[in-house]
C-alpha cells in the first residue's frame, strides 16, 4: 500500500481519537483498502495512539463470503467466526493482537477509507425513540439508517441489507454516512478530508436543529451537605474499592461530581435514566447495563455506610446483572471501578456519556434503550469475562501490580525513586511533595511512559494538616482509597546542640516526626474502611527513616532525635492500628551519598559537614566522602534499589509489623 494512504488514516484516526466528543478510550474505528488488502485498527487499541505499524492487514474478498456464509458451528457466536477467519487471512505476521469485532463492516463498504465514531450529539438521534424519523427530517436520503444489530457480523450484514435496500429503492449508490441505530457513526468517503468534511455537516446540522429545542429540566437536584460530603467520599470510595475486588488486589475506583454526574444523582429524573438501560453496546462492555443505586444519607457513620454498601452490592452480585462497575449514590456523585484507573475513567466517562446522549435523547421526543434482547449477548460476553478474571485471581506477576500508592516526598530522591520504581512494577502511584509543580512534572512523565493516570503529582505540605487533609482527599476522589503509604518526606539540618538554631530544629521536628504523625492520622481510616469491608485485606504504612534512628549522630541531634521518635511512632503505630489491618513498620537506610540529600552542591550533607568540621582534617567534599565510605563495612553508600528490596520484603510479609529494617550495609547491625 503506498505509504501517504497508511498515513492519511493514521492522521484521520489521530484527529478523532484525540476529541473526546467523538471518541473515548479504545472505542471507535479506522481503516485504509488498497490493492484487496484492508488495513485496520487493532482490538483495544486508541484512536489517538495508533500507528503504521499497529494497523492489521486482511485480505478483503475471502473475508466478504462470510457475510452470505451460516456459521460454520452452531456452538460459536457470528463474531467467533469471523475473528477465526481474519486470522487466516491476515497478511502481516500472525502475532497476540486481534483485528477489531467490526472488521467487516469496514471491509464491505467500497470506498478506502473508513471512519466509526460514537459521537454524543450524533448518538443523541441514533437512540432516540423516533430517530429514523428525526434522520431523515434533517438529512432526508443522505445518511443511511441502519437498524440495531449485534456488533460483529450481524451489523456488517446489517449495513450490507440496508445499502441494498437503499440501491434497489432509489437505483443510487447507497450513502457513505451511516447512522447505526443505538450504536454511533459510520463515515466513509475516497479521502480523509472528505470524511472529515462530512462528520464536520452531520454533527453542525444536528445542533442546529436541537438549538430551538428546550433543554430538560431536571427538577430538584438534592445534594449532602459540604461537611458531609469529604467524610461520606473517604468511606464509599475504599469501601467500593473492596467490595468490588476479584482477587487479592482491590479495585480502582474513581469518583466524579460534576455537574451532569450531580444531576444524575440527585434527582428523580437521573435515577429514571440510569433505571431506564443501556443506550449501546459500548456502553454495557464498559460501563456494564445498569449502575448500583445508593442511597447515602447525611450523618450516617462509617460502620452503617460500610454495612449498606457491602449488603446493596453482595444483592447485587447474586443477580443476573452482577457486581456494578458504576456506582451511583444519591446527592453525592458517581463512583466507576475497574482494575486500573484508564479502565475505572472509562466506566466513568462511556457511562457520562450515556448520560448526555440520554438527555439529548429526551429533547428529540424520547429515549430507545436497547431491549433486554438486544443487551443478552453482550451481556453474556461480559459476564463470562468476569467469571474468568474472578477464577485467574490477579494475573499481574509484577511486585506492584495493582497497588496503589501514595509516597510523601516523591519529587526527588529516594522518594522519587520508590514511586517511579512502583509505578515501573504495576502500580498507581501518587508523588506528593511539597514541591507540587516538580512532582507533578515526575508524574506525567511516568504517566506518559507507563499509561494513562499510573501516576499523580499532588501538593502536600506535611507540616500542615490541612494540606495533608486535601491531598488525601484528592487520592480517594482519583483511585477511591490506596494501599500503601510510604512516609519519606524528611529533611535535614545539621548542627551541634549548642549552636544550631532552634528554628532549624523545630524545622527538622515538624517535618520528620510531625510529619509522619499527621499523614497517618488521615491515612488510617482510609485504610481501615477497606479492611472492614473485606477483612482479609491488609495495608501498609512503611516509614523511610534513617540510620541515624537506630543510632545517635554527633552534631545531627535534631535529624537522629526525630528519626527515633519516627520508630517510636511506628511501634505505637502498630501497636494501635493492627486491628484494622494496617501493618506499620519503618525502613532505615544508611547514607543515600548520590542524592540530593547529601550532594546538593549548596546545602547537600557532604557541604554541611564540612562547614561543621565534623570530619577531622577534611579539606573538601570528596574528603568527606570518602570518610563516610570508609564506615560501611561494604564500602558504599546505600542505594535506592537497596531500601526498594526492603519495602518489597515489607509489604509482601504478611507476618511483620512494628519493625524497624537496617539497611546500611552493615554500618549499624541490630541485636
């Protein structure tokens, strides 16, 4: 195929894939013909990441005599066949990915490119009640209405009924826009401009014709009140987390409270809509067909909302529609779930938009829902999928894989390190830090390294509770809740005791020791709804202190004092928290020498002893280092690989708590 054709399609598929008004996540479809050779998007790839070398290649005319073929085995599904079959005739290298369900809907139409969307405005009259009538009052014969048809084979023999339904009435040629009811769009034209033109007309004439449609009132839209909004969040949303796990991981769970999500829960009409069904098949494979319902009202204490939602959900579960991935609770908001957060964000999202389409839907006379017929098969297909991931467990073999974490002091050093190591091995990963515009710089870069909302910068000053309150807030509205804090915000002045300013040493108190108390004073409820919903679940508070709180250090009082009373805190700590599941145990490194701590030309460690003299004879940095060298008996400063091996260990045993792990190299060795 020439080259500028592949690029083309890759352009258009960017282009659509990146507007979220036509697109979200994996959904949509593109494909180039040329030369007998269809090229195509992959199953569960995006839109706006696609590439050349991404696209599958399938012969097209063996292809097509499926569509007037009987399955060949009554036990498979039309779908079933026709992926068996693409994977006979594709052209490039057979290799894991699967050719998209809709291959031969785009490998029927004539023209070489083809684009299919879920526009919101467009699906606003393709599941309308009347919307065969509504299509043809704005277009009148230039789209093609096609009727519903499970995805896969069935439509692509839709289309091809319709198109010669369209031929024989007219003795046209059928047009190149489709409409498929309950379903999206469907543009095809001899250039990628011509489809662009053409999606641009379609979705100006339908706002042009809602413009003198009254928008829907939605009535009172009741809503809890804002002191009772933060608590109720910080209990439903780790509560979900558990109630809804398959395996020993818990689920992402991310909450929204916008105004439409609002609206929906808050009123009398929103719950009509959510009670009413599913508008398209996207939508139950995502969101699944109908949301939980809650109600959560204003006062009720921890123990009653988890005792509610853990009934409400395992009532759910015993029925034929099975454990919600959408959560809606009244005047609160929507809380959507899945095993990641790109998955949790697009229950949210297709559900959001089911919502919009829905209200859209109303304006042109009416909603059509899809029948308890039409959602069965998809139903079934998602169904059996859940039953899989429930027998497989977690099939994540990476150390982090489903974690979600949050790591103080994670813009540099060690703290940066540990989050970017975590978010490496498959976990979710909030970097908090006082330095909120570096944190959130690390975060998007392992963000776009590792995958959509992997990682979050978050401001926190440690120091101050009411910074610590709204960073954790925001974790539990993003992933619902977390399962492990790593306490490593720390800083460091030294000084002798006669001489250090006592402001230094409030300083260095506040944050190491005041600190760490103040983030697990808002950690632990959090943690400890999860453990009260699925008592069998444990986390983990793991607090990176230091050598220095094994052992006094001369002219450091202020930084040793503070690491001890660290340990004393993780003794108390677990001591107090074991019943709600909640290990606590703390790891002390020896002397990170490559950090900042120690080599920030300005106010790094190795510049600070020498300005105290702590090193005898030291004439420069270097004299200092190898100074501090020499008393590892291993002959190296510690490493952040070294303290990751540790919280490993820690997190994975499940029999520790209250501990204090050296790891120096031998430089301190405990009795």
């Amino acid at each position: 195929m020439p080259s500028e054709l592949l690029r083309d399609a890759i352009g258009l598929s960017r282009r659509y894939g990146e507007d979220p008004e036509f697109t979200r996540g994996t959904g949509g479809n593109v494909s180039v013909k040329a030369d007998g050779i269809l090229y195509i998007k992959p199953r569960g790839a995006s839109l706006a990441t696609l590439t050349i070398e991404s696209l599958i290649a399938l012969e097209i005319e063996p292809l097509l005599e499926l569509l007037d073929a009987a399955t060949a085995d009554a036990v498979d599904t039309p779908t079933d066949e026709v992926l068996r079959a693409a994977l006979r005739y594709r052209v490039d290298p057979p290799d894991g990915r699967r050719p998209s369900v809709e291959l031969m809907s785009h490998a029927l139409l004539p023209e070489p490119f083809v684009l299919h969307t879920h526009p919101t405005i467009v699906n606003a009259v393709t599941c309308a009640s009347q919307g065969a009538q509504i299509a043809e009052r704005i277009f009148c014969s230039s789209v093609l209405w096609v009727p519903y048809a499970e995805p896969g084979l069935p439509l692509a023999r839709a289309i091809r009924d319709a198109r010669r339904d369209y031929q024989q009435r007219t003795a046209g040629a059928a047009p190149r826009s489709m409409f498929l009811q309950n379903h999206g769009l469907i543009v095809a034209g001899d250039s990628t401009a011509e489809i662009e033109a053409t999606s641009a007309r379609l979705v100006h004439a339908i706002r042009a014709h809602l413009a003198d449609v009254p928008a829907i009132a939605w009535g009172d839209i009741s809503r809890l009140a804002d002191e009772d909004v933060r608590a109720t969040l910080r209990v439903v949303g780790p509560t979900l987390r558990a109630l809804l796990a398959t395996g020993d991981r818990l689920k992402v769970v991310t909450f929204d409270d916008s105004p439409l999500a609002v609206s929906v829960a808050g009123s009398a009409l929103g719950r009509e809509f959510a009670l009413d069904g599913p508008l398209t098949p996207e939508q139950i494979v995502c969101s699944g067909s109908f949301p939980l319902l809650v109600d959560a009202p204003g006062g009720a204490g921890a123990a009653q909302l988890v005792d509610a939602l853990t009934s409400q959900i395992a009532n759910r579960a015993a029925t034929e529609a099975g454990p919600p991935a959408v959560v809606i609770v009244a005047g609160l908001g929507l809380f959507a779930a899945g095993d990641s957060y790109a998955q949790a964000d697009m229950a949210r999202q297709v559900y959001l938009d089911a919502a919009s389409v829905t209200t859209e839907a109303h304006r042109l006379g009416g909603v059509r829902p899809l029948s308890a017929a039409e959602r069965e098969p998809i139903e079934r297909s998602r169904a059996e999928t859940y039953r899989h991931v429930v027998a497989a467990g977690n099939p994540s073999t990476d150390r982090a894989g489903g974690i979600v974490a949050v790591v103080t002091g994670a813009a540099q050093g060690f703290g940066h390190a540990i989050a970017a190591d975590l978010v490496a091995h498959g976990g979710h990963v909030v970097l908090a830090d006082v330095n909120a515009a570096l944190a959130e710089r690390q975060a998007d870069a392992l963000a776009s390294e590792f995958g959509q909302g992997r990682a979050v910068g978050a401001a926190l000053d440690v120091t101050d509770e009411a910074s610590v309150t709204t960073c954790f807030d925001q974790v539990v509205r993003r992933y619902g809740g977390f399962d492990l804090l790593v306490s490593n915000a720390g800083i460091l002045r030294a000084g002798s005791v006669t001489a250090q300013p006592i402001a230094e040493f409030d300083a260095v108190t506040r944050v190491n020791y005041r600190g760490y108390f103040v983030c697990v004073r808002h950690a632990a409820p959090i943690l400890a709804s999860q453990h009260r919903a699925r008592p069998e679940y444990w986390a983990d508070i793991v607090e990176i202190n230091s050598k220095s709180g094994l052992e006094g250090s001369s002219r450091n009082s202020a930084y040793a004092g503070s690491k001890f009373g660290g340990i004393g805190l993780t003794q108390s700590f677990a001591l107090e928290l074991v019943g709600d599941g909640i290990k606590v145990n703390a790891i002390c490194p020896g002397n990170f020498f490559g950090g900042p701590l120690w080599s920030d030309p300005e106010n790094g460690l190795f510049v600070q002893y020498l300005r105290e003299r702590k090193v005898p004879g030291a004439r420069d940095v270097e004299d200092v280092r190898r100074f501090y060298e020499a008393k590892v008996p291993m002959g190296r400063g510690c490493t952040p690989a070294d303290v990751l091996e540790a919280l490993y260990y820690v997190v994975a045993q499940r029999y520790e708590t209250g501990q204090a792990i050296a790891v120096t190299g031998g430089q301190v060795m405990l009795k």
